[in-house]
C-alpha cells in the first residue's frame, strides 16, 4: 500500500512541477490523436453521410463492414502498417516507420470506421426530411448538403469525439509504428507500459491520471452539445 502511495505523491509532484518528459509525452499525444481525428472525420464524415443518406446496392454490405472494423483491434492495425512500412515492406522506402507519420497513419484507419458508422447510423435516423425540405425551397446540391450537414451536427460531433476517446487511449498502434522514442513518439499510452515494467509507477500514474482527464472531459463536452447537465 505504501509503493502505491507514495506513486501517488510523486505523481502529484511531477504534474505540478511541470516535469519536462511528462510535458513533452502529453503534447506529443495530443498533437498525433488530434491529427489523426482531423484526417479520418475529413474522410470519415463524408463517407457515413453518403452510406446513410444513399440508397444504393451494397449499403447493407458497407454499414456491416463498418461496424465490424469499429471493433478493430489496434494491434492488428499496427501489424498491418508494420508489415508494409517495415524494410521488406513494399512501403518500406518511404522510411516513415517509427515516426510520428506512421502512427497518424494507424490511428487514422483505426478512427475512420468509428466515424463513418456512427455518422451513417445518425443519418439514417434522421431520415430525408432535411433534403426534401431544402429542395422544396430551392435549394441545390451544395445548400442541401449543408443544412443536412447542420441538422446532423451533434451526431457528427459525438461520433468524432467517441473516435478520438479510442485513439487517445490505445497503445498498439503506437508502440508498433512508433517504436516508443523518447521526446519523439513516446505518448501517454507507450510511457505508462514503460515506466509500469520499470517499476517506477510515478510518472506512469500522472499519465494514467491526464487519460481520465481527457476522459472526463470529452464526455463533458458530449453532454453539453447534447444540452444536458451533469
């Protein structure tokens, strides 16, 4: 009980101090999970509106397809990309491996099927009353598309949010096709694994802490465009 407490106390002491490495990890994790959301909603919305708006042979075949590859597990997606970015790889010459480019890269097919089903789900409840009435007053195929897009917002801004919950949070993405690099590609995930086979819980569990955080926060913002309190 004391080894856990005092992890604690030097938790506490390494988040107030502003610790460098514990600083440098946090940023690092928020600049490649907000990169990689910023990529697969840029794909990821687009192709969920068009699966749940559309009605087109192979929809039921798509929207299966998408909902099983929410459940992908990182490690599969990091073997993936290991084996076409490695050396023997026919990627392999881009030399982006163990970089903050490949795990981008993992992270973005990991997020894209989150978005795209929980987007075309949305829009399907939706239905075609928000095209109907916007063609109705004139509206043509850009003006349609953007007040869809208007009516679908908190669905397109929870089904993001869920994505980036499960890409800040994974680790075997990251430890795959980044390789752990200290001040480089080490994230908040990599360090604690780290840090916890070392036995120094410190650091490990001021990390573990900021995941809750971000946690709690994300489901804060949730609520609130949901127009709920907590």
């Amino acid at each position: 009980m004391d080894y856990i407490i005092e992890g604690f106390k030097k938790a506490f002491i390494i988040i107030f101090s502003l610790d460098k490495e514990f600083l440098m990890i946090v940023f690092t994790s928020i600049k490649i999970s907000f990169s990689s959301i910023f990529l697969a909603a840029l794909f990821g919305i687009p192709f969920g509106i068009f699966v749940g708006a559309g009605k087109f042979k192979g929809r039921k075949l798509i929207t299966t397809l998408l909902n099983t590859l929410m459940s992908l597990p990182t490690v599969v997606v990091g073997l993936l990309l290991y084996s076409l970015l490695s050396r023997r790889g026919p990627l392999g010459d881009m030399g982006i491996l163990f970089t903050q480019t490949a795990i981008i890269a993992g992270q973005c097919i990991l997020a894209f099927p989150i978005i795209a089903a929980l987007v075309a789900a949305g829009v399907r409840n939706i239905g075609d009353d928000p095209l109907i009435a916007a063609r109705l007053l004139g509206a043509g195929n850009v003006g349609s598309a953007l007040l869809f897009l208007k009516e679908a917002k908190l669905i397109v801004i929870t089904s993001t949010l869920a994505a980036f919950g499960r890409v800040f949070s994974e680790i075997g993405i990251s430890m795959m096709l980044g390789g752990n690099i200290r001040f480089y590609t080490r994230n908040i995930t990599t360090a604690i694994a780290l840090e916890s086979s070392r036995g120094a819980i410190g650091l490990g569990i001021a990390l573990g802490l900021v995941l809750l955080a971000v946690a709690f926060l994300v489901n804060i913002i949730v609520y609130r465009f949901r127009g709920e309190e907590l």
